[in-house]
C-alpha cells in the first residue's frame, strides 16, 4: 500500500511517498518558485539520486501535474498506476473552527474549509488548491486532510480562550488554536514507546524547536496547552518570528508610525523579529547565530539566550501544570541538532530533576535517544520529528475507520 502526502505552500508543493508496509519514504520532491519567472522541480527516489531542474509552473494544479506525471514516469517513477496509490494525505496548516480530527474530502468538507480561509489566508487557499489538484489528477483516490491544529484540540476552555470580549471568540472565532499538532504528537507516541508506557498515560513537555518553535504540554496523551496560539506567532522567540510581546507594543507601533498597514505589521512580527531582529543575522538561522556567539557577538548571543530563556519559561510552567512529567522532548532542526540549546534550556533545573547528561547531549545522531543522566528524575529525550509519515498514518486510520 501506498501513500503520498502532499504539503501544499504559498508558492511551493512538497511530496513524499511512502510505503506503508516498511513505513520507507520511497519518493521525495519539492517544485519551488510557482507562479514566479522560474520554478524549480526537485526530486529523488530511494535508488535515484536528486535531479533538480529549472521549470516554468503557473500555479499549484500545475505542481501536481507535473508531480503525479514523474511518478508515472515509465522508467524512472515509483508507481504503475494510480490506483498503487492508496489515499492521499494532505498537511493543512490551519483546521479553524471547523475541524478537530484527520478527516476524509468531501464536498462538505470542501466547503467548510473555504470558510476558514480568514483564519489562514497565507495556507488554507494554496491547501484548497492541491485537494483540487489531486482529485483532478488521482480520480477515485480518496484524500484526507490532516490539520495541524487537531492534536491541540483537547486543551481545556480555560487555556485556548483569550480574555477578551467573547463575542470575538463567538463570531470571529478568535481563541488560541496550537499549530506543530502533527509533530508534537508523533515525537509523544515515540517518546511512550521509549518510557515504556501506554501513549494514553504519558505526560510530556514536548518541545518542537525549529525555524518556528513551540512547546506543548500533554496529560495521558493529550495536550492540555501549547504555546502557540491563534496563529504561529505566539509563544517562543523564534528565527524571524517576536513571540509572545505586550499586546500593547502594538497599539503603540501602529499610533506612532499611522502609515503602517496590517501586512506591513504583520510581516514586521512574522519577518523581520525574533533571532533574527536581535542578532542582525538573516532569517535568524540557528547555526549562524550559535556560530557568532562562539566567536564572541554579543547581539547573537542575546538572540541566543532570549529564545532559550523563552522555551525554558514554557517547558517549566507546563512542568507545573502538569505536577510533573516522566519526559521531555527535543525535537525539529534547533531541538534535534543543537545541543547547546538543549543544554542553556534545561540548565539550573535540577531542582525539577532535570539533568543532562553532557555526554550523551553532544554527540551528533539521526536516531531517538535519552540525554538525561541515570539519576535524572524526568526523563530528557531528542526524537527527530517525522510529521509526514503521522500524516500517512492517520490518512490510512480515517480511511480504514470509513470501511
Ligand atoms: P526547522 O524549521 O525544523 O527546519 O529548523 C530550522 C532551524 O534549525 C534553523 O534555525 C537551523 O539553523 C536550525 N539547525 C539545523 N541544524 C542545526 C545545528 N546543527 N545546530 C544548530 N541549529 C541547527
């Protein structure tokens, strides 16, 4: 059986097929630059190395045209048919209002998807794309959508809605959503496995630490807060995102400088904030800063130190709420590779019985594994994230539950 997922951006479309019977990605690729002068079409196979070639792609039908084309390809594609294809499933950034769970595409769902688009205007329209992409191009083949907010849709009144007037969360839909949902809850059911205890009885910080970060809290297996909120620009400091700020900064940014329109505002706290506002490195990329810091910029280093602060903030305050945890998670680019971070965040909490163990954080690897010292009370653990084949997973459990 056979799975492809598809992960549709504002001007990009990535794919992977997997195998569902080793769970082995069989076939990769991205087509970047659509609708620009140039588009680029990158691709590999598990026996073909990368072959990147220029191209000229409209739109993201286009995309996937080209894409279900080359894995028809006779001689060098990974399927004979389309039918090898089981299900198709498809990463949506943003479930709205609308969705709490993986679901099955269908005209309704279409339909309910079109009107979260206010929610998510950057993702959710390049989404709708692709699903029309796919039915157009695999007819017969069912898609699933899997949201990355879903995981979070357990949090508790108390946590997801804001302290402000309610007919926003009433009519505007406006409360704390959570986003990393599918990565956050592969890296918990990996990390139950390696506790030895059953995925509804772990508790967890989890901390998913990349170009965005957030950081989320899981009682019995489900989360009960996360860090980001109505969009991903809550929470932690992040590459080139602010974080959590004063609301007030806002207010007081838009009276002084009245010119300002809300894309402009808001590309100054999704763009050109976070690391990299504080250390003047583009796109605040991690290993340039911790580059920098090691040869004594002091503006890398407080970029440095102010994401880890920020990340250590959350992971102790989920701590408590959670009265303790058996683990903590490190995962994406930053948790997965840097353990300099890993290390300034989990520093000076003994006390909470937290201690790394230097030797088991610095050595470099691709696999899970503990970093924590025997006597470490909470368990520290690096898991390299793996959202697409979560993806696969729960396409094939939504397809499996319609039969
Ligand atoms: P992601 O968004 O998960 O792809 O993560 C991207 C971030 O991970 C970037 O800030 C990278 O600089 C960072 N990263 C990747 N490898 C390393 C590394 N070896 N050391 C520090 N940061 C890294």
């Amino acid at each position: 059986m056979k799975v492809l997922v598809v992960n549709c951006g504002s001007s990009s479309v990535k794919y992977s097929l997997f195998d569902m019977q080793t769970e082995a990605k069989i076939a990769w690729g991205i087509v970047e630059c659509i609708g620009l002068e140039e588009s680029f079409y990158k691709r590999q196979t598990i026996t073909v190395p990368q072959v990147k070639s220029a191209c000229k792609v409209a739109n993201h039908f286009e995309a996937i045209q080209m894409i279900i084309t080359d894995l028809l390809d006779s001689k060098t594609g990974s399927i004979k048919d389309i039918k090898d294809i089981a299900v198709v499933g498809h990463r949506v950034v943003h479930g709205g209002y609308k969705f709490s769970k993986p679901v099955l595409v269908s005209e309704q769902v279409k339909k309910d998807l079109k009107e979260c688009y206010s929610i998510a205007p950057l993702h959710t329209p390049h989404h709708y794309a692709g699903i029309e992409a796919i039915e157009k191009m695999l007819p017969g083949i069912p898609s699933v959508l899997v949201f990355d907010t879903a995981f979070h849709q357990t949090m508790p009144d108390y946590a997801y809605r804001y302290a402000i007037p309610s007919e926003y969360y009433g009519q505007d839909h406006v409360r704390k959503y959570g986003m990393h949902g599918t990565s956050h809850k592969y890296v918990a059911q990996i990390a139950a496995k390696m506790l030895n205890k059953d995925k509804n009885e772990v508790n967890l910080v989890t901390c998913h630490l990349g170009n965005g970060s957030s950081v989320t809290a899981i009682k019995n297996g489900k989360v009960i807060d996360t860090s980001m909120g109505f969009t991903p620009l809550a929470g932690l400091v992040m590459g080139t995102r602010c974080g959590d700020i004063d609301p007030a900064v806002i207010v007081h940014i838009l009276s002084k400088y009245p010119k300002m329109t809300s894309d402009e505002l808001n590309n100054l706290l999704n763009k050109q904030s976070g690391v990299a506002a504080v250390s003047g490195i583009k796109g605040g990329d991690m290993r340039e800063v911790e580059d920098a810091m090691l040869k004594g910029d002091k503006k890398a280093e407080l970029a440095f130190n102010m994401l880890c602060y920020s990340a250590k903030k959350f992971l102790c305050a989920y701590y408590g709420i959670l009265n303790g945890v058996d683990g903590i998670v490190f995962t994406a680019g930053i948790g997965e590779n840097s353990p300099l971070t890993r290390e300034k965040v989990c520093e000076g909490l003994d006390n909470l019985g937290i201690k790394i163990d230097k030797s088991l954080n610095e050595p470099r690897s691709s696999k899970e594994r503990f970093i924590s010292t025997d006597d470490s009370k909470v368990k520290v653990m690096v898991i390299p994230t793996n959202e697409e084949l979560m993806i696969t997973k729960e396409s094939i459990d939504v397809l499996n539950e319609k039969k």
